[in-house]
C-alpha cells in the first residue's frame, strides 16, 4: 500500500476503544491519527497511550471530532446511537470511510444514515468478526432449508457491561433466519417472554440475552422441531477479532463509491 491511511477511533476510552487504538497503532496497513472521547472527559488533552498506562503514541485525545476527522481517511465507531449519527454526518463532510461497529441502533436512526451514505462510504455491521458473519449465512441456508416445523431461537450472551439486549449479532442472525424464510422479522420475532405467555406461535423467530461476568460474546442458533435438534454457534474469548474486522472494514472501504455496506460485502462472502 503506497499511502497508509489514518484512521481515527471514537470511544477512545471504552473496552472496544481500546482494543482498537492498539490494534491501529501495532498495524503496518493503518496510521492512528487522531482518538476521540466526549466532552468533560478525564482523557481529553492527554496522550492516548499514556491515559491508557502505556507508552506514549503521539496522538492527544480530543473532543473536537470534526477536526480529528479532517486529518483521517477513515473512523472506527463503536460507541452509542446518538453519537454515531453525529459522526457519520462529520465524517461524510470529511469524506472519511465511516466503520459502525455501534449497536441498539433502532430502524429510524439507521434510516437516518442514508444522507451521510450519499456522500461517503459506511460500513455497518452488527459484528465484525469473520466466524460470526460466515454463521450469518449459515443461518440463512439452513433457514431457508427447514420448514416452520422447525422452532428458531437465537440465544446470546455477553458481560455485565452490555447496555443493548438483543445483541446486534443476534438481530443480524435473526433478521439471516428471517430472510432465509421469506419473512420480515418485524413480523415474527418474539423478544420477551415472562409469565403465562401461552403456546409458542408457528413460525416465530425467538431471542434471549444472557448478561454476566465477562463474556466476549456467544451466540448460538438453535432449530428445534419434534425428535431433533441443530445448533450453530459462534464463541468469541477475545475481542480483537472485533477491531481486526473493524479495521480490515477501514482499509477496504478506501476508493469505494459513497454507499451503505457491511461485512458480507467487506468479506466477499
């Protein structure tokens, strides 16, 4: 790669921040240019490396995203709805490749990105790992290949940390089984149960959130019908596979036309 793009990290003092100015900084593909935090934080105006108790790395932790952008070609976000949205419109006026890894996004705050995919590259993904979005389509198939005899569960877990139940993994393994059956997910997921809640209904998409200690992330889809079962599961014990695919995402958005796009499309798959 003649030039190596710079990359700034949202979050910058998160789990998944981290993770990801480690990952950029150690990578020969990928220049950390600039880390952003929100503003009155106790990060701001520190060196990135030393607020994290390491060595230095040169780049002073802002609250100013418009001026991080300006220097970057690409940001990684994972941090929360209401900031993604204000990052994509700052980082499609800075014509950076915008990389979502944030999730709880509801239907209306996604459609909301559709202004800043006008202008710049986003790449969205409810997870960001190889493994996870090879089961994505897994889940499809197997959806596809199994009639409504066949119940479908989506169970997920993760640390106590964790602030959105389901997980964007298990609404992107959901809405894989859906699309496998031909039906919108709005129409058939059933994301609560508690109490007297009667038979379980034919053909619905079922989801339930384990939260505790510190797990990574599992997920498994279960198809369950009379006399037999299959379980296709994913088990991540180390969240940089999230910051590799993040970063993978970065690069390979570099010289795309503006649009929305998400790991399938990273991934070739």
């Amino acid at each position: 790669m003649t030039h190596i793009p710079g990359i700034v990290i949202t979050g910058a003092s998160g789990r998944m921040g981290q993770m990801l100015i480690k990952t950029v900084s150690e990578s020969d593909q990928a220049r950390l240019v600039g880390v952003v935090e929100r503003k009155g934080h106790d990060w701001i105006g520190q060196d990135v490396g030393q607020a994290m108790g390491g060595q230095a790395l040169g780049v002073t932790v802002t609250d100013d995203p418009l001026e991080a952008f300006a220097q970057a070609q690409a940001v990684i976000d994972f941090t929360a709805p209401e900031a993604t949205l204000e990052f994509a419109a700052l980082a499609a006026q800075a014509r950076c490749v915008h990389v979502i890894g944030t999730t709880g996004m509801s239907d209306n705050q996604i459609t909301a990105l559709e202004p800043a995919a006008r202008h710049a590259v986003i790449v969205r993904a409810g997870n960001m790992s190889l493994g996870v979005n090879l089961l994505v389509q897994l889940t499809k198939k197997v959806a596809a290949a199994l009639d409504e005899d066949f119940d479908i569960e989506v169970i997920e877990g993760h640390h106590h940390h964790k602030i959105d139940a389901p997980s964007g993994t298990a609404l992107m393994l959901g809405e894989a089984a859906a699309e496998g059956r031909g039906v919108r997910l709005a129409d058939v997921a059933d994301r609560g149960r508690d109490g007297i809640t009667g038979a379980r209904k034919r053909g619905d998409i079922g989801f339930h959130a384990i939260r505790g200690g510190d797990i990574v992330g599992e997920h498994d889809v279960l198809f369950a019908a009379p006399g037999e079962r299959i379980v296709l599961r994913h088990l991540a014990t180390d969240r940089a596979i999230f910051a590799r695919g993040a970063l993978k995402a970065a690069l390979w958005g570099q010289g795309k036309a503006p649009g929305q796009y998400d790991m399938v499309d990273v991934l070739g798959l």
